[in-house]
C-alpha cells in the first residue's frame, strides 16, 4: 500500500463503517417504528431543515461520529460538511438531541477501533462535533462530508 495519506485512509475507511452502522441502527428503528403503527402519520423521524430539505437523525449521528473521529487524530484539519446543530441546541428539540446523542454513544461503544469507546458522550459534545463541519477557514487540506444517511 502506498504510504502516502496511509493514516487518512485507514480512518476515513473505519469511521465511514461506524457511521454505516449507526444508519442502519436508525433504519431499522424506523422501519420498527412503522410497522407498529396501525394508521398512517406523519414522519416524527425526518425534521424539515428552515431550507425545507429533510434531516434524520442518521444524518446528524453520521456527521458527529465522522467528526469526532476527524478531531482526535486530525484537529487542525477543517471539515466541510452538510449538516450544522443549531436547530437541535433549540429548547423544543431537546429529546431529538438526546436521540441523537444515544445513537452516537451506541455507534461509539460499539467501535473496535476507538480507544476512547467507553467514554461517555453528552449533547452538548454531540452538538459541537456536528458543528465541527461548518469550517468555513481556507486550507490546502480539508475534508468534504456528506454522510451516508437516512434521507432522500
């Protein structure tokens, strides 16, 4: 293997899984949601964004997990990335970024790769890694994200 970004590759390769996974742990907690319900309603699991583009909590869960792991081992590195929490730091969707967070602390706890797995991860941290993607600073380098997720 060619050594050249051998350290960016390898993370790039075990976060993208990490955050796979907690996708589908989202997924499935949907497809369950649904198929409990008896009558049609409404989508509680998709918010409209003040753009009207939709975000789930996979999208959010995504990009934190990835940024997390960008800023451990790459911290001067800006990240680029689609989504930003400042809807989720509102009062009324507290619960939704408690959601958020219980996924990223599952997807967190079940990384092999991540020695900091047994750390417990709070909203606010949740909230900050998400931001994390909103660098707007001129570097040479700098990662582009926009995660695998749950919506269209």
């Amino acid at each position: 293997m060619h050594r050249a970004y051998a350290l960016e590759r390898k993370l790039a390769i075990s976060t993208a899984r990490t955050a796979a996974k907690l996708c589908e742990r989202v997924r499935q907690q949907i497809n369950n949601h649904q198929q409990q319900q008896t009558a049609p309603a409404a989508n509680d699991d998709v918010i409209t964004k003040i753009d009207q583009s939709p975000v789930t909590v996979a999208d959010f869960g995504a990009q934190a997990v990835i940024c997390r792991a960008l800023e451990a081992t790459f911290p001067n590195d800006p990240v680029v990335a689609e989504e930003d929490a400042s809807e989720l730091r509102t009062g009324g969707m507290a619960d939704r970024l408690d959601e958020v967070t219980r996924y990223v602390q599952g997807a967190i706890d079940s990384d092999d790769d991540d020695t900091n797995s047994n750390a417990i991860v709070t909203p606010t941290q949740v909230a900050n890694w998400i931001d994390r993607g909103n660098s707007t600073e001129y570097s040479e380098r700098f990662w582009t994200l926009d995660p695998i997720d749950g919506t269209k």
